[in-house]
C-alpha cells in the first residue's frame, strides 16, 4: 500500500478470522489506499481502542475510522467506495466507448480511447487492476526494473485514464447486454444502463475454486483468492500454503517468504518449470524460507469459525497427511468472465473465452449471424462493434504487457468501426 502518516491512513479495527474485515482490507490494498490493521483480540480492548462493542457483536465490527473522524461501523465496500468519494454515476445518456472491468487490459483501452477523444466510461465491479492488483511485486513489466506492485501500477494507470477524461464507474456490476449496430446497451445490477457506439470487453477471469466442502465457509477466514498481498504481513511468522504454480503464485511465495515463518507451495505439476518464469524459479530455489511440494494437491479443508488445518495428497503415491495452518492462499488459474456473451450469443471456445478476428473464420467464411460485409477485425467479437482485450480472449498470453498492448490495440479498430458507421 502507499506510504503515509498514520493519522493519514483509515483505521480497520477487527477480529482475526472475520470474513468481512478481510474484504475490506483487500479493497483498499488492491485500491493503493493506505491503511492501517487493528487486530481486537479482547472485547476490553474492542470497547477501549476501538469504542467499538464486543468481539461477537457482528453488527459493529469490523470498524472503520478514517482520517477526518469519521466512522462506519460494519461497512460495505460500497460504503467505503462513497465515502473516498469514488462511487460515480454516468454523466452521459450516450458514449462513443464503454469499456467492462478495470484491469490492464481495461484501464489501457481508457487511456487510449480518452486520449483520442472518444467520449469514454469504464465499468468496473471490483477495484481497479483485476488480478495483476492483487501482484505484491510485477518484475518483468518494461520500464520498472526495480518491480513495481501491482495496485500502484492500477492505480497510476486509473489516474491517467482519469486525467484523459474517462469516466470510472467503480463497484458496478454488469449483468446483461443488448448490441445493434453502433449501438450497445449494458445493464448493470444497480439498475444503471450505459449506452455506447462500440464495447470493449476485458473482464478478465476469476480465479479458479478447488471445489471443497467448507471452502465457501473458509473464505476470508483462512482460504484466499489470488496472491493475497494484503494479508502478508498479518502472518506472524507463521506456516503459509500457495497452491499454484504459475508466476502469480511464485510472485506471492516470494512476498510471503519476508513475513511467514515458512512458506509452502503445492503444485500439482512435476516441476515449477512447467508453468513458472525461471527468474522467478531462481528466486524461490535461492529463498530458504520456500519449500515446494510437487505432484500434490489440497483434498480437504479443516477447522470451526476459521481454517485450522489443510489435507494434502501426493498424486504419484496417494500417501495423505494433515498440515495446519491458517492461511491458505489459491492461485490456480482463471474461469472466463463472459456468461454474459452467452446469453446474447457472443462466440466462445470450450473453456469460455471470447473468440476473436481470425479465430472466427471457418473456410473464409465470417461467424453465423455476421451482418457485415467484411471480417471481424482482429481484437472483434462475433458480435460487430464489440472487441475483447486481455485474459477474457481466446488465445491470448496471460501476461500485464499482453494486455496492456491488447487494451491499446482495440481502440485502434474500434476507431475503424466507427469511422465505417
């Protein structure tokens, strides 16, 4: 998170193992929002610190106290969106762009699309980033030798594209979608409709769940989603587990390594090197504080209000045995965002991505449904006037520079839609 004075940064007070509290902190990590964790570990304390009740009044806690006094108790993200004043609506009936999630590839189409005068709105249902915020450090990003997080390069990127004129809609949901020629309606779950000329859609992808008994339970109570860099330096030299074995799992094993007493990666892989960038091999190999396991999975997930332990089988042997922990950090990869192109008939491959340009011809022929008389251009849906940029699309590298480069590439053609209409 940024630097800044402590009387400069929001207060969460909290329990250990609450869901909630742990939300918020992953908001305003990913948001590069400074602030500062108060563990309550006794309800003398929650009454005298926080002012706050006691620990097992779920009404009031957790507690947040920002810089100008101000308190909420049990808030919402939403809430917290309002209050840092980031909680926007549409100041248009109509734009020329309306561009859906704010990861890289997202914030890079605003940048492009507002500096080039298209009147521009990027939707987004989370912060700002997509997965990459969730990166404690990104090393191979050009132009960064020294690395750079993840939610700083978000938030830099956010700044700008605000700067340019783009409107961000953060906390906004989208749930469905209507598309006619130089014309496209989103509906968001607020009720909201957003109306533009052209879509580009960079939703990106969710990661992947292990499909558990009690994993639903556990989550923000000991298992998390993604690299979990807010939750660091909460470890207390203790035993943390990454599942995965791709560099967002290797970048989050190196950060943890600087906190966590031992830090433990399960791989169902028989070597890092099917899946990891060497670089980052070399570092975790040269780390003691890193242990590795191949070949092994995560089958089954124990405790009562929070993780306390974590089952593990090799894949080779079968042989089980139980570690414990309270930290379990899932990096497995990610499900496409696009049930919404499923329902208005958006072309996807067998795993859900969106199908683009040159994919989409089968013997010189364009997509069933196709009006126009040409090709889809490249970064092009089957559906005219909508482009895909990033993880969402089929075939493309899982990569921040990809996606930037994807996010900049689009509104080059959809200047070429537009100028056709």
């Amino acid at each position: 998170m940024a630097t800044a004075d402590t009387k400069d940064k929001i207060k969460v007070y909290g329990a250990r193992g609450c869901a909630a509290a742990y939300a918020i902190r992953d908001f305003l990590y990913r948001s590069d929002v400074p602030f500062e964790w108060i563990e309550l570990t006794s309800d003398e304390q929650a009454r005298n610190e926080a002012k706050a009740a006691a620990l097992n009044d779920e009404k009031r806690l957790p507690l947040c106290v920002f810089p100008d006094g101000t308190r909420l108790e049990r808030p919402t993200v939403r809430q917290i969106t309002e209050k840092l004043g980031w909680f926007q609506t549409p100041s248009r009936s109509e734009y020329d762009l309306a561009i859906y999630g704010a990861g890289p590839a997202g914030l890079s189409a605003a940048v492009y699309g507002a500096s080039e005068g298209l009147k521009t709105v990027l939707v987004e249902r989370s912060a700002v980033g997509g997965q990459a915020s969730y990166s404690p450090k990104i090393e191979n990003y050009l132009g960064f030798p020294d690395g750079i997080s993840g939610a700083e390069l978000a938030e830099r990127a956010r700044e700008q594209a605000h700067r340019f004129g783009a409107e961000i809609l953060l906390h906004r949901e989208g749930v469905r979608g209507e598309f006619l020629p130089g014309r496209g309606v989103g509906y968001l779950a607020d009720g909201t409709k957003i109306v533009a000329r052209a879509c580009v859609c960079a939703t990106g992808v969710e990661y992947r769940r292990l499909g558990l008994p009690n994993e639903e339970r556990f989550h923000g109570a000991g298992v998390y989603y993604g690299a979990g860099a807010s939750e660091a330096s909460l470890c207390g030299r203790e035993q943390v587990f990454i599942v995965g074995g791709g560099n967002s799992a290797g970048q989050a094993a190196l950060h943890f390594a600087r906190y966590a007493a031992k830090v433990v990666m399960v791989v169902r892989e028989e070597s890092l090197r099917v899946t990891m960038s060497a670089y980052l091999i070399d570092r975790i190999q040269s780390t003691p504080e890193i242990d590795f396991l191949c070949n092994t999975e995560v089958v089954a997930l124990e405790g009562d209000h929070m993780l306390r332990a974590i089952r593990l089988k090799n894949r080779m042997t079968g042989e089980e045995r139980t570690a414990e922990t309270n930290w379990l950090f899932l990096c497995l990869g990610g499900i496409p965002n696009t049930q919404w192109a499923a329902e208005v008939g958006i072309a996807r491959d067998q795993g859900g991505y969106l199908i683009t340009g040159p994919d989409l011809l089968r013997n010189g022929h364009g997509p069933r449904n196709w009006i126009l008389n040409r090709e889809p251009y490249y970064l092009e849906t089957s559906m005219p006037g909508v482009f895909a940029a990033g993880d969402v699309r089929c075939g493309s590298i899982k990569r921040v520079a990809s996606a930037v480069g994807e996010g900049a590439m689009a509104i080059a053609f959809v200047h070429r839609y537009l100028s056709a209409l």
